[in-house]
C-alpha cells in the first residue's frame, strides 16, 4: 500500500510538473545552451545554480527558472501533503534517474 502510494504520488508529480513547467520550454533552448557551455548545473534539491563565470543573462536565466520550479514545486507539495523540497529532490530523480540525490 505504502508503495502504491509513493508510486502514485511519483506520477503525479511527472503529469503536474509536465503541465506547469510547459511554458518553460522556451527557455529550454537557452538553458540547454548554457548547461552545455558549462554556464549551469543541476542540483539534486531540484534546482539550477549558475557557474561563477557565467554571464549575466545565464544567471538571470536560473532565477527565472527556479523562480517557476519553486512555484511549481509548492502546488505539486500542498496537493499531495508533502514538503516542497521532497517535491524538488523527486523532480531531480525523475529527470536524472540513475543518479543519486
């Protein structure tokens, strides 16, 4: 029952993530860009952090991401009574799987 439960909350968390981080996908291009530059990186609490030498605009570009994570992150936490940053940490497995958080 428990797994049930974890496994549910788990698909859950992909639909609504996938609905709310859509308008994202236009900065996916840019933010790509800046991962493959080295410019960004992923952090297991479900977030992005700018690199040190990054440009300005890439460290406008992962506030505003985070910006929508974190909002994201909190309905996908009240609707399923779990904390955000649970919510963050399953949004890093789920689009990393393999890599431990």
């Amino acid at each position: 029952e428990v797994a049930l439960m974890r496994q549910m909350t788990k698909w859950i968390l992909a639909v609504v993530l996938s609905a709310l981080l859509l308008p994202a996908v236009a900065h996916a291009s840019e933010l790509d860009d800046a991962r493959a530059a080295g410019h960004v990186v992923e952090l297991a609490t479900g977030y992005i952090k700018a690199t040190p030498k990054a440009p300005a605009r890439v460290t406008t570009l992962v506030r505003q991401v985070n910006e929508r994570r974190l909002m994201a992150y909190k309905k996908i936490a009240q609707k399923n009574r779990i904390s955000v940053e649970q919510v963050g940490r399953e949004s890093y497995a789920l689009r990393h799987p393999g890599k431990k958080s």
